[in-house]
C-alpha cells in the first residue's frame, strides 16, 4: 500500500528521473538511506518499471509519427502479430483493442516512403486483413506520466 510519501517520490520521479535522492529525502524529511530503501521497495513491487531517457525524436530524423489500426482475421494469428511487432523498432506501442480494428500501433518514422514500407510490411504479415492510418500532424500533448491519486 502506498502512503503520502511514496506518492510525493513517484511523482518527482515521473517529472525528472535523474532527481537526486538527497533531494527526495530534503523533499519527504527522510533520511537517504530511508529513500533508498523506499525506492528499492517500490522497484521490487513494481510500480517503478524501468528509468529511462526519452529523447526527441525529430532530432533523429524521425519526423512521421502514425497510428495504424491493424485488422487480424483470427486469434490464431495473435501471437504471431505481437511477436513481429515487438521485432520491429520503429513500433513504439503496440495495443489490443475492442473497437475497429483488433490492435493498435504507434508508429515513428523518416517520412511517408518509409512509412508506407513499414505500411507493407505489417500487410504482408500471416493473419493481418487490413490497415488503417493516422498520420499525427502535431502532438501538443505526449507523456507517460501517470496521475497518482492520495487516498484524502
């Protein structure tokens, strides 16, 4: 069960990942050694799943973001379809849904040539009956972060 201040840590953790735990403990009045702890605890039950750096990807040439919703005929084909997906980088999220469609990806890409081959691809794969695409045209808002609720 989480308390106040595990809270205030996994939100400062979800702004800045790189806070430094002298900081979290100034922050929730704990010693360091109590917030390594804390930490430790919180990766072990796995609400902290990994620390990462999110780096932006138009500086990488990687200018086309789309959302495909995939069609698969069956779900024989599913384990197929999330196998191939998770091979291929430029498939960032890959989500089963209800709705039309039975998948949904978030895709990065060059530009629309790249695109389309990726398009032709994921077309080609056993199972998948169709496609559709969104191309995003701006994305005035993209985060990870999650909101964490106090039980006041």
């Amino acid at each position: 069960m989480l308390d106040d201040i595990d809270r205030i840590i996994l939100e400062e953790l979800q702004t800045n990942g790189r806070i430094k735990r002298n900081v979290l403990a100034e922050m929730t009045g704990l010693s360091l050694p109590s917030v390594s702890d804390r930490l430790r605890k919180l990766e072990t039950a796995g609400y902290i799943k990994a620390y990462q750096t999110i780096l932006e990807p138009k500086l990488f040439d990687l200018d086309i973001t789309a959302f495909i919703t995939v069609s698969i005929e069956s779900s024989k084909y599913y384990r197929g379809f999330i196998e191939k997906s998770l091979k291929i980088p430029e498939i960032q999220e890959c989500h089963s849904i209800t709705g039309q469609g039975t998948h949904i990806l978030k895709v990065r890409t060059k530009d629309t040539p790249t695109l389309e081959k990726l398009l032709s691809k994921i077309q080609a794969w056993p199972g998948v009956s169709g496609t559709m695409t969104n191309i995003v045209l701006s994305s005035p808002k993209e985060t990870t972060n999650i909101p964490i609720h106090t039980n006041k």
